[in-house]
C-alpha cells in the first residue's frame, strides 16, 4: 500500500489488461490489474459493514483496457498481483502543482499591498511510469 507524497493528482492508463480471472478455492482476492483505495479516515474502519458499498474501507476497481483512472495523491492505494499469465500493461502518472506569480493581472488592486502574490500554475510536472508485468 503506497501513496504519491508532494503530488496533487495521480492517476493511470490502462493499455491492456488480463480478462482471464480463475478462481482459487478459499480465495476471493485473484483480480490480476486490479486497484484498491482505501478510505483515508483513519477510523472509518470501525464503523463499516462487511462488503456494503458505502461503507466499505476498501474500493476495489477492476479496470479495462482504455480506462483511465485518477485520484487524490494522498489517497492510499494498492495494485493487486497479476497472477495471469497474461501481462498488465498500464502508464502511471502525477500531476505535481507549482506556486508561481507569472498568472497575475497587473495592477490587479486585490493584490497590493498583500506579501504574497501569487496563484498556482496548475502543472508542474508530469511523472510518467510505464509498467508492464
């Protein structure tokens, strides 16, 4: 389970994806390429019915090839072991925000006399990873 620290947005493209899901007895978590997010509150948990969508700690999305998914940085998340013998092929991404005062108006009264003029421009960077397993 990961985040992506000192990132505003994260996200990820799902070129291919294994469809073959063969199930294991006892098991109920053989979701090659699947995606989990869990709740951020750290004591949401407690209060949460087993398997009931609005309550559930855990969002589990089973992606398609051509889904793009994005999501708060801060939000944990995990991606589940691809166990097909098929290869997941997704490109991974973070939209990193920067402060920078070249968007301001000039004259603009609303800022006179303040100590900080400036807005955020909205991308940084764009970190890509391209993951094939």
């Amino acid at each position: 389970m990961h985040n992506h620290p000192h990132a505003w947005l994260s996200g990820t493209y799902y070129v291919a994806v294994p469809s073959e899901i063969e199930p294991l007895p006892g098991r109920s978590d053989r979701t090659p390429g699947a995606i989990s997010f869990f709740d951020p509150r750290p004591q949401a948990n407690m209060t949460a019915i087993r398997h009931h969508p609005q309550v559930n700690p855990e969002h589990r999305v089973q992606p398609a090839p051509g889904t793009i998914l994005m999501w708060p940085a801060f939000l944990h998340h995990l991606v589940h072991s691809n166990l097909s013998q098929t290869p997941r092929i997704s490109i991974s991404f973070n939209i990193v925000l920067k402060q920078s005062s070249a968007h301001l108006p000039a004259g603009n009264r609303l800022y006179q006399g303040t100590s900080t003029k400036s807005v955020w421009r909205f991308v940084e960077r764009l970190d890509l990873v391209i993951d094939r397993c």
